[in-house]
C-alpha cells in the first residue's frame, strides 16, 4: 500500500465511477435457500456456504465497484471455521482488486484496543481490513490504539456517529444546554482526527459511519465533517432510496460511500431480477449492482465522478 | 441450566462467599514473559500459550471464585486460532464449574445483532457464554436480539453503562436538559429490562458495566438500577481500591461482581508474591487471588456473604 487510507479510497472511488460499495452481510436464511442447504448446518458446512456466496459476489462485482463491506458478525456466528471463512473471503476480495471495509464494530481502550485493532489493522492482521467499524460509547481514548495502527499501515477507521436503525436518536440524539447532540460531540472528535489525517484528496483516514435514513443528519453531518469520510449503509432493503443520500456527498461527488446489502445480494429474488433465478443468482446480483450505481448516478452528486 | 442468569449467579456468589471474578486478559507480554516465549509468535503458538495460560490461570483459582471474565480481544488478536482457544478455555472453565462472562462488547441491530447473540448465547453457541458484555451506543433497540436469546437459555448480558476508562466521562456524561446523563439514561433501560427478568434473587439476566474507577457513580447507579447485577472492572492495576466498590453492593452484600484481571494473572511479577517466581506463578496468582477476596472482605459489603 502506498498511500493513505483517504486517499485509497478517493482513487477506488473515482475509478470505478461510484461511491457504491456491495455489503456482504451473508445471512444463513439467504444462502441456505440459494444453495439448497439445511437450515440448521454444521458450522464447518455453513462457513464454507458462506464462503462460496461471498466469493461468488465478489466475482459478479468486481469490475463495478470500488470496495465491499464485509458484516463480521454473520462469520462469527458460525465460530471458528466462520471466522476462517472470514479471512479467505477477505483474501479473495483484496485479489480481485476491491477494498475491503470491515464492519465489525470493535470498541475498547488500552491494550484490548490494542488487541483488536492488531487483529484487523495491524501488519500482521489476520483479517487485513482497508478500514474497520469501531463504536465510540467508551469514549475519545477508544480511538487512538486504532487510528494509531490504521495509519501505520494505510488503513483507515470509520466511527460510528449516527446509526441508520428506528431508535438510533434514543440516546446519540440526547442534546447537551447547549443543544448539542451526542452524535455531534463525536462527529466533533471525528473531524479532528480527519483534518490531521487528511492527504492529497483533502480527506483522512478517519471517517464515520452515518445512517442513509437520515437525510437531514447525513447533510448537516457532512458540512460538519469535511475531512472525513462518510460510510452511508442503510440503502435499499433498510428503506432509504438514492435521493437520501444525496446529501452525503461534496461538490465534486465525493465524500461518501454508500453500502447496499440484501437488495443486492438476494437481487435473484426480487423483482426485477428473480428472472434469472437461482441458478443464476450473479446475474442478478451484478444487475442489481449496476442498477444501484444508476440510481445514485441520476440521484446524487456522486454521479459527477 | 436450571434457573435464570440472575439467580444462577447470585447462587455462586454466595457459595464462593465472594464478588470477585478474574479476568483473562492474556497479554502477550506478560504471557511471553511468563513462558519465555518469542515476541512474534506465529498465531498458532501464541494461541497454544495463551490456552496454556488461561487454564492455568481456571487451575489455581477455580476453588476459591464464581466467575471468570473472559476478554475476547486478546484472542482474537491471534485470529482463527485465537478464537478456537477462546472455546477451549471457555469449555475448561465450565467443567472447573466457573462463570464466564464473556467480555466482547459487541453490539449492532435487528439480525446483525442476532448473529452476535447466536455466537455467545444461543443454544449452539461456539463460544457459550453465561453472559456477554454488549455496547448500547446504537440504540435501545441492540438489546432485543441479545436479551430474548440469552433469557431463553438462562444466560445473562452486561451492558455498558460507565466504564473505567479516564475519558470515559467525555459523552458517557454529557447530560440533557434536565440534567440527566447519557449514562444514566441507559441505566433506566437497563434497569427496566433487569426488573422485567428479575428471578428469586432479586436480580434479572440484564446487568450494566460500570467501572470501580467512579465511586460515586457506583453508587449512584446501585441504587438507580436495584434488579440488575452490576460488573464492575478495574480493581487493581486500573486504580481502584476495595474500598471504591463498596458502593456496588446491596444491604446484603449482593448485587455486583468485581473483576480483577492483571494484578491477579501477572501476580508472579508482582509484590508480595513475586517470591513465588515463574516457576511457580499459579501459587502467586492464587496468592492474590486470596488477597483480593480478603480486600473485598474487609471493606466491602460482599464481606456479609
């Protein structure tokens, strides 16, 4: 690697033209009705399922997109053959020339931040992640045992700032006498540790994570942040269009990627793509790839790139 | 299991006669040390020593405690064989008839969260916990997946409330309007779900992290949050006292764990054990182990056990 995270991730951007990056979130229900497989498998059995469908999305969209964000939790689920499963389908992903952002939300201090950031950010990761998820309730000295390791080695963080779930506002919107909410105090910190990161693109290795189903946050979040990149999911099956993330961007149609998962990956079920069936379920997810790359073309600036 | 979290571990708390439990934290310093092993190992060896390790650790304090606390980063460091020793000593554990409470701090939404709760509560947990540390930061609304699992095999969930760490206070605290705190508000869900599930005991399967570092705010939340067992790290090598946990407990004593984790693992280096040597290390860490019981003892309520 040979240039920081921010700015990686500017040149993945613009050369594939989208800030779309496809969620890998392989959900057992999902891939055990593409593959015709038990419900209740063993966990050897599922992770190497898991396996084939993740790597199997990867080949439908690697010439579209510049990344993927792999969700750690539908791996670890299936203990440690998952989390090996985790670490091949890593490895294929950064063969087949994408980033690859790891959302596993980790958050601690001290040496057990350490710990972690070790096991994703570290030079001798055994789940190399571009950048990973890290959750921001411990406080600001949560932060540096990552960033600090992230930086090291070109990597990146994105901190959660405000989530894309119903009840996200419940205690990151609590507002302090000042009016100022929780997740802007961190967006705060975040925007700090962008700016002294920033390189050539004018963004840094630290970014945020901020929901897409909150269109009025993502804009005021992105004039508040401009040093920071935004990780956007919530996309499609969790209920925010194109048009919601417009906001996410700056004027040059960069700033943001945007994660779309289960309309993607399970497209060979959904209209307009169940034609193709299951037998043909890459067709599908490729076209359902290239049909959100269009509606964010038309929809946001990011079709300036 | 026979009954719910919360009775199961007020039952072998006042059977120990003691709140302390003891936190695996396999440092790989200290672990190096102790083994006079590389620096850089491969994962598998380091995983192999830090097995070793924890097990030896269960041996020498598996008679005189309820618990152990079990702090996932430090084996997922290692990655896949990391996480496999993670499940033998968790398994080593429960057949010396340990708690384990399972320190991951995990924490997402709707399914995602699921997956988490499968991996540590569910019925084919790889990694069975009798309880798990959660991260609130996203909402009310990580709870549900994790609760309703650990609740249906009588296991338990800690969630962070105020932890131990110095900048803990920088948006753990901010406080509203009314001059309630983000922290206090999570305790009044917390509490709420600790009612809802309290069994014989008084107690119910959702408890909070709240850190011995802040005595106050100990003692505050004990009696804000009367149905839930608080967790309360940091005793030792992270500066507090016996006499700063005091406050955690209820009239009779009950009501909190204490963990205590480096300066009862790496006690051989420590004085007044130090005499044991490396050779000996498990009589020094139960040494203090007995140390730490006494402390609690004698300044404590949990000394009425």
């Amino acid at each position: 690697m040979s240039a920081p995270f921010g700015d990686r991730l500017a040149e993945a951007v613009r050369r594939c033209r989208t800030p779309l990056v496809v969620g890998l979130d392989p959900h057992w229900e999902g891939v055990a009705k593409l593959f015709d497989l038990s419900r209740t498998p063993s966990p050897a059995d599922a992770a190497e399922a898991v396996h084939k469908f993740c790597t199997g999305v990867i080949d439908a969209v690697r010439e579209l997109v510049p990344g993927v964000k792999v969700q750690v939790a539908f791996f670890e689920r299936w203990g440690p053959p998952g989390m090996e499963a985790l670490a091949r389908v890593i490895a294929h992903a950064h063969r087949a020339g994408l980033l690859v952002l790891v959302d596993a939300k980790r958050g601690d201090i001290g040496s057990t931040a350490t710990a972690y950031a070790q096991a994703y950010l570290g030079p001798e990761a055994p789940w190399p992640a571009d950048a990973l998820t890290v959750n921001p309730y411990l406080g600001p000295d949560t932060f540096a045992p990552f960033v600090q390791l992230a930086q090291a080695q070109d990597r990146g963080v994105f901190v959660l700032v405000k989530t894309s779930n119903p009840e996200s506002h419940t205690w990151q919107d609590l507002t302090d006498r000042e009016g100022t909410a929780v997740f802007e105090h961190i967006a705060q910190q975040v925007e700090q540790l962008a700016q002294s990161s920033a390189g050539q693109s004018g963004y840094g290795s630290v970014g945020a994570v901020v929901g897409a189903t909150y269109p009025e946050q993502l804009a005021r979040l992105r004039s508040q942040m401009p040093h920071a990149w935004l990780l956007v999911p919530g996309l499609g099956a969790q209920g925010a269009t194109a048009a919601d993330v417009a906001g996410a961007f700056d004027s040059q149609g960069l700033g943001a990627v945007v994660n779309c998962a289960r309309a993607i990956l399970f497209a060979w079920q959904r209209e307009p793509f169940s034609h193709w069936g299951a037998r043909r379920w890459q067709r599908a997810t490729e076209q359902a790839t290239r049909f959100w790359i269009e509606q964010l073309r038309q929809r946001t600036p990011g079709g300036k790139l």
